[in-house]
C-alpha cells in the first residue's frame, strides 16, 4: 500500500491522465447504454407498458402496430381460441394535433377494456373514464400534456383532456395518448367524416385462469393462420427496427469493453517495465514478490476506481436531459453493472504486469538487466 500510493503520489500527472482516460471512456459507454434504452423506450414503450399480457397482430402486419389490421374473422377466431379469457380492441393512429399551442404529430392508442391495453405504469391522476379523456406520457408534460391540458386533433377539432400519466408509454417516437376505444373511432372520423368504422389494429388477449402466456399463444396462432400471437415483452423487441438497434449499440459496447482494460493494461505494462531497475533493486533488498504486485493491483484499482467515479459524475447531470423527443433517465442498472465489468476487466488486464514482476530475478541488481520478458 505504501509503495503503491507513494508512487501515485510522485507521478501524479501519469496517473490523473490515465484516470481522465477511463474516466471518459466509462462517460461514453454509460450515455451510448443511455441513448440505446431512451431510443427503444420512445419507440416501442407504449408496447412494452401497456397491461395486455398478449397482443395479436395480424401476419400481414409484420409486427407493426401501425401495419397490423384485424379483420372480423380473426377476431372472431382469436376470441374462440382454447385459453382465451378476455379479449380486446387495440386501434392505433398518429393525427396532427395542436398541443401547448403549437401543431405537432400524435400517437393515439385506443383500448377497450382497462387490463387489455391500458398503461400499466400510471405515475399520476388516472385512466379515461369517458369518451374524450386520454393518459399522456409524463416525460412529455413540458410539452403541453400536463394533467388538465386539452390537445386538439386537426382538422375535425376534437378535443382530448388529459387525466393522468404514465411513464415510457410513447410509441414511434411521437408524444402519445391513450384513450378509449370508442374515442380512437370518433378522432379516426373526425379527421374524415367518410371514412368507415376502422377495424382494429390489434387484439389485446388476457389468458384464462390457469392457462400460461405461451399456451394461449400457441393457441391462437393455430386457430387462424393470419394471427399472429406474441407475449407483451416480444411483441414490443420484435417490432420492426429494435433488433437492428440493439445490435449496432452492442457492437459499440463490445468495443468499448475492449478499449478500457486495453488502455489499463497497457500503461501499467509500460510502467513496469520503465520501473524495472527500481523493482529489481526493491526485490533485492528483501521487498517480497508479493508485496510489489500488491502495490501494482492497489494502483489498478484505485485508477479504475477513480476512472469509474469521474465517468458516473459526468454522465449523471447529461443522463436526465432530452435529446430530441426522446426522455433521457439515469441508469442505475447500467452503472452497478459496467462499473463491476471495468474493474474485473482492469484488474484482468494487469495480470500481465503482475506476470513480469513476479519474474524479477534479484541476481540482476548487480547486472542491471531488470525484469525479464
């Protein structure tokens, strides 16, 4: 311990550098793994979070929402299905709206039953109760989608009160509302008074006691050959485009889980070699092997420490902030985890370090050859 930080404490310029080094790496990975879960969220949330335990789409829909149209036969099927309890409509839209005063595209969601389709993580006020009554996402309040505010769809003029919150319920990356069923086919005829009845988009399916999400899914999908079954958590990472984005984000991660222990690894090898003479000397004066690569680990972990700890401080403040239309928010998970992984991957990497000190032959004080390769 005393070799280690006397060491840290004359060379300091060396070591702030390489802590500013991981310091900024482990910054870069916690606001990619931030951006990464924001993006998904504001695209796929209101899947992800509303309460139906299954959605069925249609086949031809490609697990797009949007894309997805449930024709009376299928539904009809669906709801016959063995293991079927409760089944709903899910209609889904995106309209311009005038909100906070300015015009802006919306996403509405329309349910027909609270459990079937409904935000499962209210944060404040409620659920519609009453045609014209919608639940917006609470990221989005600043926007004009406060509990109280009115948002009104154009052209038709039909007026949504927002009466309550939810968290991540967007969808497309669009600020967006659920409402009723009924109030998805007035806002569906008020932006064209000629237009049908719209057929829903989506059936939201609640198994029977007694029966497991995977078996009523495996049920519908035999019922009808155009229904297309998934459990809530699939349905919202098989939605087009969410694949494609995890990937490029791992790729990214990979090499930054690459970067970090290479930057490690490589200083403290430099170092022990540029202070071989020095080692060699210790170790012949009666300083045992172990007590220099004690010194050596206790310096890795204090750099990584220190790195780890500058890189949360300064992604904190940024993690909280909006990119865009997109909510950021801290992530605890993801730094407990990359913090743990760093510093496993920091120490790791100082073994081969650790490998040549230990190779210190005190014979050579008096040749000066130093450590060994």
């Amino acid at each position: 311990m005393f070799l280690a930080f006397r060491e840290m404490r004359r060379t300091k310029v060396r070591f702030g550098l390489v802590m500013a080094a991981v310091g900024l790496l482990v910054f870069l990975i916690l606001i990619q793994q931030t951006l990464q879960n924001g993006l998904l969220t504001a695209f796929v949330g209101a899947i992800r979070n509303q309460s139906s335990p299954v959605l069925v789409y249609s086949v031809d829909g490609r697990r797009n929402l949007q894309g997805s149209v449930i024709t009376p036969p299928v539904e009809a099927a669906i709801a016959s299905a063995d293991g079927v309890g409760r089944a709903g409509r899910i209609g889904q839209g995106t309209f311009t709206a005038e909100i906070g005063g300015d015009q802006s595209d919306v996403a509405l969601l329309g349910y027909e039953s609270d459990g079937l389709g409904s935000p499962a993580t209210l944060t404040a006020g409620r659920l519609p109760e009453t045609d014209g009554e919608a639940v917006a996402n609470e990221a989005d309040a600043e926007l004009g989608l406060a509990i109280g505010d009115t948002v009104t769809l154009e052209p038709g003029g039909l007026e949504l009160t927002v009466v309550g919150q939810a968290r991540d319920i967007t969808l497309q990356a669009t600020p967006t509302l659920f409402t009723t069923y009924d109030t998805y086919v007035a806002a569906v005829r008020s932006v064209n008074p000629d237009a049908r009845d719209p057929l829903p988009n989506a059936i939201a399916v609640e198994p029977a006691p007694g029966t497991s999400e995977a078996q009523v899914v495996e049920s519908i999908n035999a019922a009808d050959p155009d229904a297309d079954a998934l459990p809530r958590a699939e349905a919202a990472d098989e939605t087009p485009g969410v694949a494609q984005v995890r990937q490029s984000f791992q790729v990214i991660f990979l090499l930054y889980a690459l970067v970090v222990p290479l930057v490690t690894g490589l200083f403290f090898l430099i170092i022990t070699f540029q202070k071989a003479g020095a080692l060699t000397l210790l170790h012949a004066v009666g300083a045992p092997s172990r007590r220099l690569v004690t010194a050596l680990l206790v310096q890795v972990v204090v750099v990584m420490v220190a790195g780890i700890a500058l890189g949360t401080a300064l992604y904190a403040p940024l993690s909280v902030q909006r990119v865009g239309s997109i909510p950021l928010r801290f992530e605890t998970g993801a730094v407990v985890f990359w913090s743990a992984l760093l510093l496993v991957l920091g120490v790791l990497s100082s073994l081969f370090s650790a490998r040549r000190v230990l190779r210190i032959d005190p014979v050579e004080a008096t040749t000066g050859a130093g450590v060994s390769m």
